[in-house]
C-alpha cells in the first residue's frame, strides 16, 4: 500500500502497517523506504520501530534495513567462531561462509573500552554481501574488525551441523580461525 503525498498515518495505525509489511517482506526493508511509503520523515520510523521493539515485536535493524524475525527452524543449528584476517579478505571470508549455506547472524568485536560490540548480519547470500560491502562503501564506514585490528567473532546458523563443520575447515584452511 503506497500512501499518496496528502495521506499521514497516525503512530498507532502507522505502526500497524509498518508491521505487515515487515511480516509480508522477503529481505530487509530500509528506513528511508518505510519513511518514504508512510510519508514521515526516517527518524519518525526510527522512533516507530523503537516503540515497536519495546512493546515485544520481534524486529531487528540489520545493515539491510528492518526485518521481523519469524522463528526460523531450520536453521537451528549455531556456533560463534572467533576470526581476524586483513580488511581487504572480509569478502573471501564472508563468501566462503554464506557459499557453504550457513548464514551469518552478527558480528562482535571485543572494544578496550566499551567491552563488546555486536552488529546484526543475517547475510546468507553472495547478495547479501555485495549489499553490506556496497552500504559500507557508500557511507564512508569502517568495518567493526578494524577497531580490533581483525579480531571478531560471528554467529552462524545452518540447518546442519555438517555444513558448520565444513565451512569452519575451509575459514580454517585460509587461515581465517584463530
């Protein structure tokens, strides 16, 4: 549903439509398309989507944009692997993860002074990769690893403990593991 440029739903109602359309949506939707379809400035869906994860609604903001996190059962197998490697191989690493169908949920680096820092992923395709590595190049940003001169851990998630096992043997045959 596409509001015309008159139309300017109200808090509750238009975070009601910000929730179907977060259910009904296939991959993230960004803030700038949710403000843009409801006609409200970004900070307003910002706000929205903060109201909404208070009151319980599963909704996560990923490098991607906003997804709502449906049980995913088959991916229930999971393992945090600690890595480092040099900015200029975060492609390989991320490709040979997502290539062997495990999905990357999060990344975390361990700061001096803040302790960890976690950021939601959920890359589970080359796709979703060339986009982070593209939004990370458009926005002059830095990657988490970088703060840690490489050291990060990440949460993966399969549908089998087998493709974890394997992809762990290819990061740790590039030397990706610490």
């Amino acid at each position: 549903m596409q509001m015309s440029k008159l139309d300017k739903l109200k808090g509750d109602d238009r975070r009601s439509l910000l929730i179907s359309w977060l259910i009904e949506a296939e991959e993230p939707l960004s803030g700038s398309l949710l403000a843009a379809k409801t006609n409200v400035s970004r900070q307003v869906i910002v706000g929205d989507m903060s109201l909404l994860k208070a009151s319980g609604e599963p909704i996560m903001a990923t490098a991607q944009g906003y997804v709502y996190i449906k049980p995913d059962i088959k991916n229930s197998f999971t393992r945090v692997i600690a890595a480092n490697h040099l900015p200029e191989e975060t492609i390989d690493e991320l490709h040979t993860i997502v290539d062997y169908g495990v999905t990357i949920e999060d990344v975390t680096v361990e700061h001096p002074v803040y302790g960890d820092i976690k950021a939601s992923l959920k890359l589970s395709t080359r796709k979703d990769v060339e986009n982070l590595i593209k939004r990370l190049k458009d926005t002059n940003a830095t990657l988490l690893s970088e703060l840690t001169e490489g050291i990060h851990m990440h949460t993966l998630s399969s549908d089998s403990q087998e493709k974890l096992d394997k992809v762990c043997d290819a990061l740790q045959e590039k030397g990706f593991l610490l």
